[in-house]
C-alpha cells in the first residue's frame, strides 16, 4: 500500500532518474527512436504513472496526511514538467529525428507520437526567450498550487454537504441498505432521522430510484452548482492569488498563441451543433418509472432543435 511517508522518498529517486535520462537524451548521437525516444519515455513514464497515483489517492482517500505529501511535492513535480517542456536540447533532438531518414519509415503510432512532442514543445513555451520562460514556468507553478487548492475546497465543500431527512416518506423508492447508512448517519451526529450527503453511496442510489423528484434535485442541484459555503470556500483561497497572474500568463504566452491555433487537435476547433434530430430514442410513458422526465419523441421527423440538450430533458429509460 501507497503511504504518505513512501510520496517523497519515492519522488526522490523517480525525478533523480528522469533527469538523468533527460540529461543521457540530450547527448545521443545519432538520434534514433530506440536510443532517444523509448528511454527518455521509460524513465519519465515512471514518473508519471507514480505521480499519477498520490493524485488518485489524495482525491479518493484524502487523508490530510495524503494531502499534505502531494500539496509539498507539487511544486518540484511542476517545475520539472516545465522545465522538460522548455528544455531547447531536448527539443532539437526530437526535431533531428523528425528529419531523419528513419522518420519516413515510422508507423502511425511513432508519427503521432512524435507529431505531438514537438506541438508539446511549442505550447511548452520551448521557443520562448529565457526570461519568458522563467515567468512562464514560474505562473504554471503558481496555477498548479492554486489548482490543486481549488479541487480540494470542492472536495471539502462536497463532504461538508448534508441533508436532514425526518419524513421516511421522502425515502420512498430507496434499499433498506441505503436508508440504514442514512439513519446510522444521522444518529452519529446525534439527529434524528435520515442524513443524505453528496457521496456516491448516498447521492447515485437517490439519484436512481427515489422517487420524491423534489429531493433528487435538491441533491442534484447541490452537486452540480456550489451552495454558498462551497463558494466561500472554492473561492475565498484562489481568486485573490489567481488574477494577478492572468495578463502576465498572457503577456509569456503571446508568442505561442498561434501555435496554439495551428497545433491543437483539430476535434477542438470544430464545434458540431448539438442536435438529437439524427437519434431515434423509444416512446415511452413520460410517468413509466418513477420521477422521469417526459421522453423525446420517437419520430426523427418530430425531433425539434428546441428541445435538443434542452436543460432537464432526458429520454425515459425503456420499460420491460
């Protein structure tokens, strides 16, 4: 098992060896997939599936131990990334393999590997001045902390959420199991009835078969729209900090703004209209199931743009 005390020994040694590979890929000659590109991936790799991990764990378990371990190694993670982004050497040599004449015979996967590198580079701020780089790396720093801090006020905000249910009628629809936790919950807080909290094992079993429609969207619209301690808390640590660094964010990225433009994936420039004109969904009673909202109709010829994504229409779920 993954402790807190295991994230920073463990960084240690995986950034140790990814810099050493960065260092090992900045002098190989000649360059050839084999000898840059598969050990240069192999060490970061591992540096990223780890890192990856204390992420998962400190958003699924979070414990403040766990927290704190991945809000202290943030910052070095970051710097690192930046800096392999903006790392010239290593960007030359990608650029050399690129007009290889090994290159001409890569397969799709090596090309769009390598297609992407060099757009990363870019966006990277590789081909920025040394100081815009340094502003640079330094704003993305400062985000990733403010990010971070952000997604945890949310999850803070989340866990302080409840609900005090004393009409077991309310409960109509819900598994016993589920009513028992509530109850257990309530109880341990010293209240009578049901409590009802935005986690998973409370919230998708509400959300799915209670049938009180007015309690699913009081539980609906509290998980999708801050209430006003969540707003306190998501914004009160990160919008002060936060707006200072956008003209200068700005001012660094200007040069690579175009890049942007002409490197991105071409699916984020086309923006399809949303339209369900070309989806057939079944006819069923708008009152079927429990609470379901009146179905779409079942005609494409009938299917109108008004009601296509409109907020709060969903097609009722076929019935046995």
């Amino acid at each position: 098992a993954i402790r807190p005390e295991h994230v920073a020994p463990a960084l240690d040694v995986l950034l140790a060896e990814a810099a050493a590979a960065v260092s090992a890929a900045e002098q190989v000659q000649p360059v050839t997939w084999q000898t840059f590109v598969t050990p240069l991936d192999d060490a970061t790799e591992r540096l990223w599936r780890a890192w990856g991990l204390v992420g998962h764990l400190q958003g699924v378990v979070n414990t403040p131990e766990l927290r704190e371990a991945y809000n202290s190694n943030l910052p070095r993670v970051t710097r690192f990334a930046s800096a392999l982004g903006q790392n010239l050497a290593l960007y030359r040599q990608y650029q050399a393999l690129a007009a290889s004449p090994e290159a001409a015979h890569f397969d799709e996967a090596q090309r769009k590997v390598l297609d992407n590198t060099l757009r990363d580079f870019r966006l990277g701020g590789a081909e920025l001045a040394p100081e815009a780089q340094q502003r640079f790396a330094a704003i993305k720093e400062e985000l990733s902390a403010l990010s971070a801090k952000f997604s945890q006020n949310v999850l803070d905000a989340t866990d302080a959420w409840s609900l005090f249910i004393e009409d077991e009628a309310r409960l109509k629809g819900l598994p016993e199991d589920v009513k028992a936790a509530a109850h257990a919950a309530a109880q341990k807080d010293g209240k009578a009835g049901w409590k009802l909290t935005l986690q998973m094992p409370c919230y998708l079993p509400v959300q799915t078969w209670g049938e009180d429609r007015d309690l699913r969207e009081i539980l609906y619209r509290a998980s999708v729209r801050p209430n006003s301690a969540m707003t306190h808390w998501t914004t009160a640590a990160t919008s002060t900090a936060s707006l200072p660094c956008a003209p200068n964010w700005l001012r660094c990225s200007a040069s690579i703004r175009t890049a942007i433009t002409r490197w991105r994936p071409r699916w984020r420039r086309t923006r399809p209209k949303c339209s369900v004109s070309c989806v057939t969904w079944p006819r069923v009673p708008s009152r079927s199931l429990p609470g379901t909202a009146p179905s779409w109709s079942s005609s494409r010829a009938n299917s109108s743009a008004s009601t296509a994504c409109r907020p709060g229409t969903w097609p009722s779920p076929p019935t046995a």
